[in-house]
C-alpha cells in the first residue's frame, strides 16, 4: 500500500508540476503581449507628441503669411497690381501648405508602418522647386537667398512624397542656421551613370 500510495503522489506530483509549468508558460506569454502592447502604446504616444510638434513647427509659418496676405489684400487703398502680386503668393503658399500637410500624414503613416512607396519616374527638379516654393515667405522673412544652380531637368525613379519630404528638412535645416543676408544654394547634378546627387549648401554655424 505504501509503494502503491508513494506512486500515486509522484504521478499527482507530475501532473501538478505540468499544470504549474502550463500556467506559468500562459502567464508568461501574456506578460508578453502585454509588454508588446505597452512598447507600441509608448511608441505611438511619442508618434503623437511628435506630429504635433512638427505641425506646429512647419504649418505655423505658411499661415502666418497667409493671414498677413489676406489682412493686406482686404485693404481699400492697395493698388491692383500689388493685389495682383499677393494673390499669386497667396496661390503659391496655399499650394505648398497643402502640400506638407500631405507629406506630413505620409510621415505620419509611415511610422506606423503604414506608408506605401510609389516609385515611378518622376521630375526630380520640379519637385525641388515646389519645396523652394514653399520657403518662400520664410526665406523673404529672414532675408535670405535661396538659388537654384540646377541648369536642366533631372528625372529619376523615385517615390516624389519621400524625397520632398527629405529635400524640405535639408532647407528648413539650412534656413535655420543661417544669418540674414546669407544665400542658401541647391545644386543638382549626376553622378556616374545612374545616380543624381541634390545638395543644399549654406553658409550658417552648422547643425
């Protein structure tokens, strides 16, 4: 009776200690799926904060000019042609905020790794001188120059939103070191057979 009683206990024992290992490797992996949520709450809070920040940073400006714009424009005593000359830099800066409030939400889905590349050919210069567009308030604020060296027309394979997404940080960057009176100069060119090399080059402190 005793051996029989003993055997009883270990295989007792045996099934307790794999109940315990079954509720411990459960526990464990939902410690984990926990710990996975938490680490992608933390990321898209930081997401979020970071938007806002950027948005507040980039959009704040085109506003501005276009409030200062609109205030001009609705003045009595204010010629025709200097209507004129608003309107047209009302367009620009319209477009060009329309413009980075789509890159931006690109951005924004490209972080939750929801953004789709589009690459085709596209007019790599056209896409510069829309970025150039864009600073333009910016640049006549600060009195700073900005010149296109680019003589030709530059066509590559690449997705248009990401680029001008990278071409805009590069001059807000060059703007923002840079002292009034400076120039600021874009300068595109090739670069062995298949590459196309965009520089922005300024005359500021550095990052």
């Amino acid at each position: 009776k005793d051996k029989q009683l003993s055997e009883e206990l270990a295989v007792l024992n045996l099934e307790l200690e794999e109940k315990v290992k079954r509720r411990t490797n459960q526990l464990n992996e939902k410690n984990e799926i926990i710990e996975s949520q938490n680490i992608t709450l933390h990321k898209d809070i930081a997401l979020k904060n970071r938007i806002f920040a950027i948005i507040g940073h980039d959009l704040r400006s085109p506003l501005s000019s276009i409030i200062q714009g609109i205030e001009i424009f609705s003045e009595k005593n204010i010629p025709f042609e200097t209507k004129e000359t608003i309107a047209k830099k009302l367009g620009v800066t319209a477009y060009s905020l329309s413009m980075l409030v789509e890159n931006l939400l690109s951005w924004g889905l490209s972080q939750n790794d929801q953004f789709k590349i589009n690459l085709k050919t596209n007019n790599l210069s056209k896409c510069i001188v829309q970025v150039i567009n864009f600073f333009e308030s910016t640049l006549s604020n600060k009195d700073i120059r900005l010149t296109n060296k680019s003589e030709e027309e530059f066509f590559a394979f690449f997705d248009e939103v990401s680029v001008m997404i990278i071409v805009r940080n590069l001059i807000a960057n060059a703007i923002k070191f840079s002292v009034p009176g400076s120039e600021i100069a874009i300068d595109t060119q090739y670069v062995g057979f298949n590459e196309i090399l965009v520089r922005v080059k300024d005359s500021g402190v550095g990052m």
